[in-house]
C-alpha cells in the first residue's frame, strides 16, 4: 500500500507537538534546529530520543561532536524557534544561547537556549537510519530547568501555539 507525501503530512499536522531546539557547534559557534519529534527513552538510565533529518549540517555536527542539547522553548520564544526552522539557511544561535568556556572544565557541553524551559545535555548512545532522518539516542549527562513558570511552545495545525487550560 502507498500513502501519498501530502496525504501523509496532512495527517500528521494534526498531532500537537512540543517544540524543542536540538544544539550543537558548528565552526564554534552555537547553532540549532527545531524538532518536533522527540520524547524520553528511559528513566533509568536516564535516555531520550529525537529524529534528525539525515542530511542536514545539524546532523553531521552532531555526529562529529557526539554531543547534544535539547532545549524545551517557551511560549515566548517563538522567534528562537522560527530562526532553528528555516530550511537551507544558517541556524546561527550566538544571540540566544549560554556558551561554555572553552577552558572550562564541562567545555564539551553543547550550547544552551537562554530561557528555555528545560535544557538537556545529552551524549550520544546510538544512532539509526530510518527512511530520509536519523533517529538518535542519548544518554542524558545534566538538566537545566529556568523554573519561570511559562507554558511550553507548542506546534499544531502547521503554526505555533501555546497550551490552553488544563481539563
């Protein structure tokens, strides 16, 4: 059976999905790319996974670093998101992110989306190819949580949104 490409993003723009900022370096520099498919693994040992896009300079960094950020965006960080999204064009975050000091001693850490909700640091466990992405497993080294209280920025219907209401 064949399902039509159209048909099928279609469909899947009816799923709601948090929106997370996957960073590395590239050159030295921060840079990001906004997923929507990631999720927990494993809570013991602590693992998550997201799905790549096999071609993309983000996935070849993270590959060459074998490190990566997970960065949970607020609902006021649409704009981080948008820039993380752009296809084909530079995914620069040096206006956004925290970055370590290449002396320090956590200095491999991937950089780190300022406000975000939650920030994860994450080493690379295992990778499989799976049609045209990439799906990732990572060990989870450290968190960073912001505690500002804002709801998440979320992905539904092919726009940004925020959460309404609990039920």
């Amino acid at each position: 059976m064949s399902v039509d490409p159209t048909a099928f993003r279609s469909a899947m723009k009816q799923l709601a999905s948090g929106l997370v900022v996957v960073t590395t370096q590239v050159d030295g520099r921060p840079w990001g790319m906004t997923v929507t498919a990631c999720c927990a693994v494993s809570a013991e040992p602590p693992l998550v996974l997201v799905s790549l896009h096999g071609r993309t300079r983000s996935r070849a960094a993270i590959r060459d670093h074998g490190r990566f950020g997970l960065n949970v965006l607020g609902a006021d960080q649409k704009h981080v998101a948008e820039l993380a999204a752009r296809p084909g064009a530079p995914k620069w975050l040096d206006d956004h992110c925290v970055r370590h000091p290449a002396d320090a001693a956590d200095a491999g850490r991937p950089p780190r989306v300022s406000g975000a909700l939650v920030a994860l640091d994450c080493r690379v466990r295992e990778e499989f190819d799976v049609g045209d992405h990439t799906l990732v497993v990572g060990d989870v080294l450290g968190t960073t949580s912001s505690d500002r209280g804002e709801h998440p920025l979320v992905y539904f219907d092919r726009a940004y949104r925020r959460i309404g209401e609990a039920l």
